[in-house]
C-alpha cells in the first residue's frame, strides 16, 4: 500500500470518480428502459453503501470524517 499523502489520496479519489463517471453514463441511457427500477436500486444501494461506510470507519477510528465536510459547500 503507498504511504498516505494528500497526494495519494487525491489520486485514488480521481481514479474513483473516472469509474462512477462511467457507470453513471452508462446508466442515463437506461433510466428511460424497462430497467430504470433497477438501476435506481443500484444507485441506491452503492450511495448509501458509502455513506454507512464512512459512519462505521469514524466510529472505529473515533474521527467523524462526515463532521468536516461541509455539505454547504457541496450543494
């Protein structure tokens, strides 16, 4: 595993937004199909996969992750 900088972090962090990029691209196609239910389940599920992630990880850590971003700024 590489040494944990900033660097490294924002690296992977552009790695995983290239990929959810993909699969968000190739799911707009699909919400206008007979597949639409499904592919907001997935969404769905990977979303709040996330999110559960980052809640477990802080309270292991005792560090809340969630506390220091600011969703102003987000939205």
């Amino acid at each position: 595993m590489n040494r944990a900088t900033p660097r490294n972090v924002k690296e992977k962090m552009v790695k995983a937004l290239a990929l959810i990029k993909e699969a968000l691209d190739m799911s707009i196609p699909m919400l206008r199909t007979n597949q639409k239910n499904n592919i907001v389940l997935l969404w769905e599920a990977f979303i709040r996969e996330i999110i559960i992630y980052v809640r477990c990880r802080s309270k292991e850590i005792g560090i809340n992750l969630s506390r220091y971003i600011s969703k102003r700024r987000i939205f």
